[in-house]
C-alpha cells in the first residue's frame, strides 16, 4: 500500500477544509510573513469589463456593475483577507491627512497587483509583496489601495519601492480609482491625497488586521473552539 504524501486533518478545521471552500475574505490567512508579503484574493483582471466583487456573505463573487466606459482597471485587483477597514485605518488616515472625521469604509483592505503576465480571470490567490499605496478617500471614509508586485513576476517581482514604478502606470491607476464609479452629470467625491512608501503601506495593512481582529473576534473565537 502507497503511503500518502498529506498528512492527515488534526482538527476538525482542516478536515471541514477537505469539504468545503474556505470562505475568501474569513478562511483564507494574510500570510506569515504579512505585512512584508502577503496572500491577495483578486477579483478583478484588466481584461474584464464588468465589475466583480466578493459577496460577503457567500464568499462567491458577483457582478457589482457593468464598467460603463473605458474605465479598466490596469492591475489585478482585489483584497488582502482577514483585514478590515475600521477605526485604525481611518485614525490613521486621517491623521496623515490632517484632518477629522474620517472612518474606515468597512470593506477588507483593497490591493493591486502588478504582474506582467496575462491572467484569464479573477477568483484566485496570489502570493504579493507591498511596495507602497494610494491614500484614496472616498464620500469621508478611508479607502486605501495597497499597490503591491506579484511575487516572482519577471518584469515587477523585483520592485521594493512605489517610486520606481513608471509615472504614467501609477496615472493611470489613479484615473482609474478616481472615475470608475463616475457617471454622466454626477460629481465624485473622491480623491487620491497621497502616494506612499512601502512601509507606510505596512502600517495601513497592520491598522487594517487590528480592526479585523476587533470587528470578528467573535467569529475567531468561534473557530478556535472548533479547531481544538
């Protein structure tokens, strides 16, 4: 008889793993070495022309809207798991900003991920390392978007910092995040205050695991319980 190479589930959390799909945002981890690397679950590809986003309650995605115009957006595009964007992020944005009032948008911590390969479609993790940000707020709440190189990638694997990235792919983010929800006679109210370093974008990242802590931690406790 062949011995398997897996070990067997020593919780009845890893054997509900072998049944069912984690849930993307509650059963996926950020990774070990988070803040630094980090796991994404992206959404989004650049060839799609519909909106995609994650259903919280489900864990699939949904078609959140068609994109109206040519608004595309140029990376992978996704979230971090297991973060959420509360009080922290928004004491901290809005400290950097000067300013009061600001609150976290609610939704886990947004991120794009440069790779220079053509990815089909989105529902799927990645393995990415932060290099900086956006500091985007959106109608007075919070709404980072961690820019982040696919590990590996032959092209951007290599970068570390925001600042090396080319000035004409970071404008076209940044047109992207400031009209995608722009219809015809509406004003926006968002704006991208800030571009920022890689370290900075830790920060954001370790304020957004604080307040996914908080908001869930009795779901986490729950699943301690089960795990054993």
């Amino acid at each position: 008889m062949t011995e398997s190479s897996e070990e067997a589930p020593s919780s009845l959390i890893d054997l509900l793993a072998y049944v069912f799909k984690p849930h993307p945002w509650h059963g996926v981890a950020a990774g070990k070495d988070a803040p630094r690397k980090v796991t994404a679950f992206i959404e989004i590809v650049p060839t799609d022309t519909v909106k995609y986003e994650l259903d919280k309650a489900s864990g699939y995605l949904r078609i959140d809207r068609p994109q109206q115009y040519s608004n595309i957006c140029p990376t992978l595009y996704g979230f971090v798991p297991q973060t959420y964007c509360g009080d922290a992020v928004g004491e901290y944005c809005a400290q950097k900003v000067g300013r009061t009032g600001i609150i976290g948008d609610g939704d886990p911590l947004d991120i794009c991920v440069l790779t220079e390969k053509v990815i089909s479609h989105g529902d799927l993790l990645v393995a990415a390392t932060p290099i900086g940000g956006l500091r985007m707020i959106d109608k007075g709440e919070a709404d980072d978007k961690i820019i982040a190189v696919l590990e590996g990638d032959a092209v951007y694997g290599g970068l570390t910092e925001i600042e090396r990235l080319p000035a004409g792919l970071l404008d076209r983010l940044k047109h992207y995040f400031l009209t995608y929800k722009k219809l015809p006679g509406s004003e926006t109210k968002v704006e991208i205050t800030h571009t920022y370093s890689r370290e900075e974008a830790y920060e954001v990242i370790a304020a957004s695991q604080v307040d996914y802590n908080r908001k869930f931690a009795a779901k986490k406790g729950a699943l301690k319980l089960l795990g054993g």
